[in-house]
C-alpha cells in the first residue's frame, strides 16, 4: 500500500478531503500529517479522522534533521503540500525526489510566487481583471510555485466576482480534482 505524507498549515479542509477519499482504500492512504502551526485546525480534522498528527517550529523544519527523520521514519510514497505556506527544504527535497507535490490556488505560472496564497491569489485575480483563474497541482522544487506542472483546471471569473466568489470557486475544484490527481499519481 502506497502511504501519503500531508504538510498543511491552517484550515485543512483539503486534508480532510485527501483522508476521506484514501480511507478504506487498497492502494494508499493517508498516514500522518506535519504541520508548522501548532493552533491549525488541520490538527484537529487528523485527530477527528484518527490520523498521526504533529506540529513542528521553523528550527526543527530548516536548521535541523528533526522534521527530514519524522518523514523518513513515516516512508512515504509521496508528499502531499495542501495549504503548506513554508517554502519547502533542500534536505526533504533531495531525500524525497519527484515525490514532493503542491496545490496552488491560481493558473501558474500566474499569481504564483513567495506572499502568494490563499486570498490574496484570490485578491490579485479580481484586481487584475482576469477572465479565468484555476488550480494547478506541480511537483515542487527549490523555488516556491516553479515546479513542473502535473494537473491544471480552469474556472470562469465574471466582472461581478468578489475575491471570496472566486476563493468558493477554487476551493470547489480542489475538492473535485485533488483526491484524483494525487491517487493517479500513485498508480503510475
């Protein structure tokens, strides 16, 4: 069975969403998730679905090994970043190639990049007028949002949507695409 490392960093909804679609499943599932917020709600919806959980501060994460051996010692297949707003380290890069994936709530390479996440991806798409916005699913790498691109799905944006319409239609896809992208993944 394929196991599934999640690194999140606040609500978790795309988390939860990842564990439910892998419970009960023969080819993977979901066995810990790593946060660097030790008041995420994540916590809570990983102890809710019984998933190992643990919190970890910026020395343990990029000064030391701590985080590296918690996530060797879990063995996963891949590494799911699912609303994780830390740039991700060299050392978990190197230890885990090809095996480290993000969601990004905009059409990368637009609206990507260090400060770009959440609403103010969602601010910056109705500012600039765009007339389509999405997700996109990449591996990750040294540098935030340049990964190569493994998924990307679209969703109009019409001249009357707030930031907040736009976060409820992104969020929509996360919830459609995620579980499927990450479990093809897997198969292959």
């Amino acid at each position: 069975m394929k196991r599934i490392v999640i690194f999140a960093s606040g609500g978790g909804t795309n988390a939860e969403n990842l564990i439910k679609f892998f419970h009960n499943r023969e080819n993977a599932s979901v066995i810990q998730v790593l946060t660097n917020n030790p008041y995420a709600k994540v916590l809570e919806r990983a102890k809710k679905l019984k998933i190992s959980a643990l919190s970890f501060n910026k020395i343990a994460f990029t000064e030391t090994e701590d985080v590296l051996n918690i996530v060797k010692a879990a063995k996963p297949d891949l590494i799911v970043l699912a609303g994780f707003l830390w740039k991700f380290p060299d050392n978990i890069l190197h230890a885990f190639p090809n095996k480290v994936i993000n969601i990004h709530p905009a059409l990368l390479p637009k609206f990507g990049g260090k400060g770009m996440y959440g609403m103010h991806v969602h601010e910056a798409v109705v500012a600039n007028k765009e007339t389509e916005t999405g997700i996109t699913i990449h591996y990750v790498n040294e540098n935030y949002d340049e990964g190569a691109i493994i998924f990307q799905a679209k969703c109009n944006v019409i001249n009357t949507d707030t930031a907040n319409d736009v976060a409820s239609k992104i969020h929509d896809l996360e919830m459609k695409h995620f579980p499927d992208v990450v479990n093809k993944l897997l198969s292959e």
